[in-house]
C-alpha cells in the first residue's frame, strides 16, 4: 500500500490559501463559512497536520474523517474539535453531491500568549477525547453556539483596538465552556452506546482478572484498557465518572480488590502467595492497597471469616 504523504498546515492564512478562501481579515484566528471552503480533488491521499487550533461544526459534509483511530461520518451536524500536532485525514464520498453548512472556527496558539487561556485551554478533554467522540448538539445548543461565533467574527472584522483581544478571549472561554456543559449531557443522554462502554469494560477486567495476565503482566493500565476499548484515557475516565463517579484506575483497583477478597476467602494461599498472582512484587504494596480500599488488612479481612 502506498504511504499517505503528511501535509502540515503552518498558518491561517495557508489554509485559507489552500481552501480557496479569501486572507483572513487577522493572521491568527478567523471564523470561516464552511460552505465557502474548496476541497483538493486529492484530499483523501493526504493526512494534515495543524500548527492551530479547529473548532468547527459541519454538515452534509459527505465525507469521513479519519482522526485517530476512529472514523466519523459528517453526513449530519456535528462539532469537532482539533488541537495543534494532531493527525486527521478526510475521506470524500466522489459519488455524492455536497450541500455543506456550518463554520469553522481557526485560532493560533500565538493569539493566546499573555492570557490564561494560554494554560487553561489544555483542561477542555474534549481537544483529546474528540478522537473517540465527537459532539452532536440539538438545535438549541447549536444555536448558542452559533451566536457566539458571530460575536468573535464581529469583533474582529471590527477596528482592533486595546479591548478587542480579551473581548474575543472572553467569547472563545464562553464557547468552549459550552462545549464542556453540551459534552457532559451528551455522556448521560447517550445512556445506551456509554453503558454498553461501560459493560465492554467490566468484561474487559474479568477476563483480564481471570486469566494468567496478572502474574505475568501485572495490574493492566488505564492506556491498555482504554485502547482495547477504542477510546482515549481521557475520553474513558471523563465517562466512567459521570456514570459511576469513579476513573478507570478507579474501577481497575475495585476489581483487583474483589479478587484479592476472593482468594483470602476462598483458598489458603498466603498473602504473600495472593499478592504475587495479583502482579504485585512486594506484599507490602498489595496490603497498602488493600488497607486504603477496604480500612482493614488482607489478614484481618480473613479472620473475619474464621
């Protein structure tokens, strides 16, 4: 198979270059129409790189897009959120006719230096997670959205003077803090797909606990689990907590520890024995665990049922 080439996208004002769109009114953010962007006839043999950040919504895109290691049909409405460095590629349907709609939003890191958002953008999961989950908003929330969006294009199509800058940090915060709240329902109102995650996930850890993996492999990771389950670490942890209000390492050491009941319940193996099938190398470490999880020791937990 012949290898992808990777075209990095370095400025706002290349991509607009290179989707035939006029300069951008600022070099390092720009709202752009997405009916109005110009695809390669080649795109799909590309993978792109961003050197800036992509908060868009698109739709009748007949297109996939590859990001990660999941595959998403833009047919309908839905936002996406890409962060500088990350590799995405777009799959055209050649045979389909395109009625595209909605914005994308261009911001260079540049255009936060000297404001909080400079730190605060890297605690919105969303920029890592979005690889296993995209965000599908009812008309309402698109509409606040929307709204926002016009704001930012206003303010800087507008004479740029002292304010202007933190006037569209403001609405960007405002925008991605939506976009926090719309995800966060989206995790209890897609209640099916995310419990059938979270079954997957429970069978995941009983074969795992059921098998030799313990002693050979140890405690498995939360990547390990994450990437069976097809899903970012963030992505797993953010779900489980609303769900069960517990993280993944969380759910881990609560299996780990219904086994290690188990065996000092059901078998005469010593802790040390118990402890070694469990992955662990010393003792001490397994009954520090045990201890903090249930406030008592392995060995005070087996007296108990003599």
């Amino acid at each position: 198979m012949e290898q992808r080439k990777t075209k990095r996208i370095k400025t706002i004002g290349e991509f607009h270059r290179l989707r035939g769109l006029a300069q951008p009114e600022h070099p390092l953010i720009s709202v752009v129409d997405y009916n109005n962007v110009q695809r390669p006839a080649n795109i799909g043999e590309t993978n792109w790189v961003l050197d800036f950040y992509q908060v868009s919504i698109k739709r009748g895109m007949n297109a996939k897009m590859v990001y990660g290691q999941q595959q998403y049909d833009f047919d309908g409405g839905i936002m996406f959120f890409v962060s500088p460095n990350q590799v995405f590629r777009i799959e055209p349907d050649k045979g389909a006719v395109e009625k595209k709609s909605g914005w994308m939003l261009l911001i260079h890191p540049d255009f936060f230096w000297n404001t909080p958002l400079a730190n605060t953008i890297k605690r919105y999961d969303f920029f890592d997670y979005s690889v296993s989950e995209a965000l599908f908003l009812s008309d309402k929330e698109e509409q606040t959205l929307d709204h926002i969006i016009e704001n930012i294009k206003q303010e800087y199509q507008a004479n740029i003077d002292k304010f202007s800058k933190q006037i569209i940090i403001t609405q960007i915060e405002s925008l991605l803090g939506y976009a926090d709240r719309f995800y966060n329902r989206q995790f209890i109102t897609r209640e099916k797909s995310n419990h059938q995650i979270l079954g997957r996930l429970e069978e995941l850890l009983s074969d795992y606990f059921n098998s030799d993996n313990l002693t050979s492999k140890g405690l498995p990771t939360v990547q390990h689990i994450a990437d069976t389950l097809h899903v970012s670490p963030k992505y797993l942890s953010s779900l489980l907590k609303v769900l069960t209000g517990q993280s993944t390492q969380q759910h881990i050491h609560d299996k780990l520890i219904a086994k290690a009941k188990e065996k000092l319940s059901t078998t005469q193996l010593s802790v040390s024995e118990i402890a070694y099938e469990l992955g662990f190398e010393h003792v001490q470490s397994f009954s520090k665990l045990f201890k903090a999880k249930t406030h008592i020791s392995p060995v005070e937990f087996r007296q108990s049922f003599n």
